[in-house]
C-alpha cells in the first residue's frame, strides 16, 4: 500500500549564481524544474576577502553585477518563468541561500557543477555540505556540462534507498516528479559490508532487514500508477555503486543524513560523493521534519521528571 502523497513542488526556485560554467549548469537545470507558473531567483555572492568574517546585505542596483548585464544570458534561459535577480556582499554562498530560502519559503535550490581544478571542487563540496547541513528545503546540483545541451523533463528517475526516514523522504519526493513529468522510478539499495556496533553488556541489536527485505519494503510503498523497479547493488563504496547504476538515469534522489553523529557523517558524506560522482543531477532531500519532532517528543519521553513536591 504505498505511503499518503506529498504535495511539494518546486514552484519557487533559488539559484546560486556566479557567472561561471557551472552556473551556466544550474541555470539549465532550473530551467527543467520550472514552468510557467514558477518564480525564479538568481543570486550571486560577491564574495568578502578579507581576515574576518562579515554579515552579508544586499546591494544597490548600481553597486550589482546586473547593471552590467551580468545575469541576462541566465534570464534568456528562464525566459518561460518569473525571474528575479539579486546580489549580496559577505557571507558564505550556503549561508545567504539557506537564509534566503528559509525567510522567502522557497521550495527547491539549485547549485551548480564544480569549477575546473581543485579549489573549484573545494568550493562546490563546501557549499553543498552546507546546504545539506542547513537547508530547510530540497537541494539540486547540476552535473559538469549539464549547460551543454537542451533537456526535457526526465524520463528515469533512480532513488537511493536504504529503508531509513531520510530515504523514504526521498522517494516520496521522486514519486511527485515521476507523477509530475510521467516518469519511471529505478530504486537502488546497496549491501554494504556489515559492522559491528558496541553495546551494552548482556545486549544484542535486533538485526537489521536484508538489503532484498528492504528493496522489497521500497518498491511496495511506490504509487501502483508509476512504473518502477528496483536494483539491489554490491560494493564497498556506496558512491560509485550508486553512481555507476545511473547511468541511463536523468536525476538522482537521495536523502542528506540520519540522526546523530555517526548517521550524520555517513549519509554527509555519501551525498556529497555523489554530487562529484553521479553522471546525472543530484536532489539531495533535508531531513524529515516530522521525524525530527518525533525524536525530540522521544526523548523528552524519557528524560528524567522532576519528583513531586
């Protein structure tokens, strides 16, 4: 039976924008997220140099890049939507984009391809681990060349699940694309090697479900309406064995992290491999929201109570 339907969709969408080729990326790639009826915004982050660091502002029109025609190509390839553009000075680019998403409510950030050398790679990875550390919504990042030729709507959307709520959060959202552009879903699980988790004296964890069991559980919960499929995938690096079963693949969906240190690090680390990996774009989905709730009111749950008086 598969799960209640979300609602999303990127209506309103940010742009993290700098006039590179890898803006040139993500500005292809809004375009295929957006329609008619969406609002754009192409904002670029005029970097602050010096020792310490500062809040960032906006700038006055004279003072921005757009006075110059800096952001009219962009616009030209957004010409089907309502396109907005802003410059600010200081800051970190994931910082202004995830205060700008938050305040705005925005429903989707896109981000470009890595630059060409390391710092350009350096860069890209800092400000996606920050925004899928911080972002209050859905992240997009282009692959390299993505700007290099025309793309529709995608016809294969490939999910990385592994049965956790951040995966199921990802596969809901592909269900809404697959649902939205008539698309297939392709599931991919991999086994991993097995570790062992100290515990208490006298404790054994409950095993964990196959990764069969779980590809099982994945394709049960997809609306019966979206063809789907699923693939379970052996190697030790969860990254290249997700990468290498997209290809074919026009988006990758994958979920940003678990709860606490370890899951968190984890699953970091995975989607920004992937980001760097993936021949496709990458949609990277924040952390449920109910969930988090859930684990709060859980730990409220069992937290200590005051004796009474």
């Amino acid at each position: 039976m598969a799960a209640e339907k979300l609602t999303w969709r990127p209506q309103k969408i940010l742009v993290g924008f700098d006039g590179s080729p890898g803006a040139d990326d993500a500005v292809e790639l809004a375009r295929v997220f957006s329609g008619v009826d969406s609002e754009v915004l192409l904002v670029n982050v005029v970097p602050y140099l010096g020792p310490m660091p500062v809040s960032f502002y906006l700038l006055g029109y004279r003072e921005t890049p757009e006075a110059k025609g800096f952001f009219q190509e962009a616009c030209d390839v957004l010409e089907e939507a309502d396109v907005q553009v802003r410059s600010y000075y200081g800051g970190s680019p994931a910082h202004v984009l995830t205060d700008i998403a938050e305040e705005e409510g925005f429903d989707l950030i896109v981000i470009g391809s890595p630059h060409r050398g390391s710092a350009g790679r350096a860069l890209l990875g800092s400000v996606a681990q920050g925004l899928m550390h911080g972002a209050p919504v859905p992240t997009v990042a282009a692959p390299h060349g993505y700007a290099q030729r025309h793309h529709g709507h995608p016809r294969e959307i490939a999910v990385s699940y592994d049965g956790m709520p951040e995966s199921a959060a990802a596969l809901r959202h592909g269900e809404v694309l697959a649902r939205a552009w008539g698309a297939s879903l392709k599931l991919l699980t991999v086994a991993t090697v097995p570790t062992t988790v100290a515990g208490m004296l006298g404790y054994v964890p409950p095993l964990p479900k196959s990764p069969k069991e779980v590809l099982e559980d994945g394709l049960a919960a997809v609306d019966e309406e979206i063809p789907v499929e699923g693939r379970e995938l052996d190697g030790r690096s969860i990254p290249i064995a997700i990468a290498e079963a997209c290809e074919g693949a026009d988006l990758l969906i994958s979920g940003s992290r678990g709860y606490g240190p370890f899951s968190r690090v984890m699953i970091g680390s995975v989607s920004t491999a992937l980001i760097h990996t993936a021949p496709c774009p990458v949609l990277i989905v924040p952390r449920p929201a109910t969930n988090a709730r859930r684990v709060s009111s859980e730990a409220q749950d069992e937290a200590p109570q005051p004796a009474s008086q």
